[in-house]
C-alpha cells in the first residue's frame, strides 16, 4: 500500500469525481481507476458505486476512509518530527583521544569548522600513541578514539568495540637529500643512514616496522622521538631520515624541503579509524562529529 494510493483515493472521497482527482494529482483518469481497483482488491470489497458521472463511495469505504486518513496525517507527521530532529541545534560534550598524526594534521580544522556549526558543543582532544587511545576508548574514559594503523572490524569487535575507517594515507620515506631521492632505493642501502622515528607504541611506527620485517629488515634507530615537528626538524636541518604521514609533510614536499624517497617493494600506507564503544552507537553528538569527519575526509 502506497501514501500516494491513500491520497488518491481520500481525494476521490471528497470529489466523487475521477477527473478532478486525476488533475489535482497530475495523472490520468485511467490511473486513478488503477489505484481504486488496487485498493479493492487490498480490501476485499468494493470501495465506490457508479452513478452517472459520479462515484459514491459506499459505507465500508468511508469507514477505511477515517482510519486511512489518520495514516496519512502520522506520516506527514513523523516526517516533520523528523526534520525538526535534524534541525535542531545539538548539545554537550564530546570527549575524543587521537594519535598525534591525526590530532596535529587531519583533526584541526575539521574540529574548528564543527565548533563552529555546533556552538553548544563542547570538545575535548586528548593526544596520545595508538595503545594509550585503544585502552582509553576500551574503560570508557573518552567517547571517541581516532587512531592510525590496522584495526580489523574483528578484533575491535571482540573487544566490545565498532571500528570505522576514515582515512587512506601514503606512508613516506624522506630526505632533505633530492639526490637521494631522485631514485628508487633498496630499503637496504639505506641501513647506515640516521634514522628517527617514533616512540614504542606508536601506530605509524609499527606499521613501518612490520612492512620491514615482512621483508626480513631492521632498522638500526639512532633517535625515538614522540614528536613528528621535531622529527622533521632533524630531518630537514640534520640529513637523518624518517618516515611520515604525507598529510603530515604535505607542505615540506610542496615547498621542496622534504624529498620523498621510493623504496623498492615496499609499498606503504596507513588507514585512519575511529573506534567507539557498541553502547554508544546511538550518541547523537558523536554520530553528528563522525559523519562530519567522514564528509571533510572526502575533500
């Protein structure tokens, strides 16, 4: 049964008149004759008696009529109830542990530009490495955790958690060396350079890591730092080499102060996930930020 096939034949109620309600709904006669037999078929009786031009409508169907037309109007309602539900303004807080990655280069305007539309919403950002935000999302410490590296829907599922990917991201090898990277390198002709990387913990550090033991390689580390802006630093002003999200030297690479280097059969990238917990799926305020994150992801 139709919303549409309900108005046709309410409309022919009042009207008796096939022509009137086929114009008033901008069909043809023959149509509204196919809903009516439609209807009578649903309801097992005839609905309408012919009387010259006119159609009079018999007890039963005035009767169906009554309740069709509470039908009607509780659609028309809940779709209204709907759009004021959409409308309006939310409000609370929102509690969110992030990677440093993600908190210093993917989160920042997109937090903005939510505060912004969402004025009566208050978040919070807590930094942190991937291990530290998956144990905080897991005791319900914060509502939100957005982390990079490899989260299996699985395995986030039987830790009583729903996992979402939001972001695909180039891991780079770099240098402040053009020559160095004018060429595709082997991963190891490069194990006597100064290579800094993350801290233990980090996701970006071993993903890194694990591509290179698929390979049966170890990088000597020379420095770990918790800091990428002073990774760069080193790298830019010190000749040592790391690795990076692109979205974090995005704008090195632009203005040629980082050189990517291309590392043979070393294909690299890591994904950007949320994680919550399964009793919060119905979060209003973090249902609104997470599809707001994946809408500015797309851009």
């Amino acid at each position: 049964m139709k919303i549409k096939d309900l108005e046709i034949f309410l409309d022919l109620l009042k009207s008796k008149s096939p022509t009137q309600t086929a114009e008033r709904f901008s069909i043809s006669q023959p149509n509204v004759s196919i809903v009516v037999k439609r209807l009578e078929k649903l309801a097992g009786f005839p609905l309408f008696e012919r009387i010259g031009k006119k159609l009079v409508p018999t007890s039963r169907a005035l009767f169906l009529g009554g309740m069709w037309l509470e039908v009607v109007q509780g659609y028309y309602a809940s779709l209204e109830s709907l759009e004021r539900t959409d409308s309006q303004e939310i409000t609370g807080e929102l509690s969110i542990v992030a990677t440093h990655t993600i908190s210093e280069y993917f989160l920042p305007k997109i937090v903005f530009e939510f505060a912004k539309t969402h004025r009566k919403v208050r978040l919070k950002l807590q930094v942190a490495h991937f291990k530290e935000c998956f144990e905080q999302i897991k005791k319900g410490a914060v509502d939100l955790a957005l982390v990079e590296g490899d989260i299996s829907s699985q395995y986030a599922s039987t830790e009583g958690l729903v996992s979402e990917m939001l972001h695909t991201d180039s891991l780079i090898v770099a240098s402040n060396d053009f020559i160095l990277a004018s060429r595709t390198r082997d991963i190891k002709d490069l194990l006597d350079k100064m290579w800094i990387l993350r801290e233990y913990g980090s996701g970006q550090r071993e993903q890194f890591v694990g591509a290179l033991a698929k390979l049966g390689v170890e990088i000597p580390i020379f420095i770990e730092l918790n800091c990428t802006t002073a990774i760069k630093d080193l790298v830019i002003c010190e000749g040592a080499l790391s690795v990076f999200s692109e979205i974090a030297i995005r704008k090195e690479l632009e203005n040629k102060v980082l050189f990517p280097i291309k590392i043979k059969n070393l294909p690299l990238e890591q994904s950007f996930y949320s994680l919550k917990r399964r009793s919060q799926l119905h979060n209003p305020i973090l249902l609104k930020f997470e599809e707001y994150v994946l809408e500015q992801s797309k851009q």
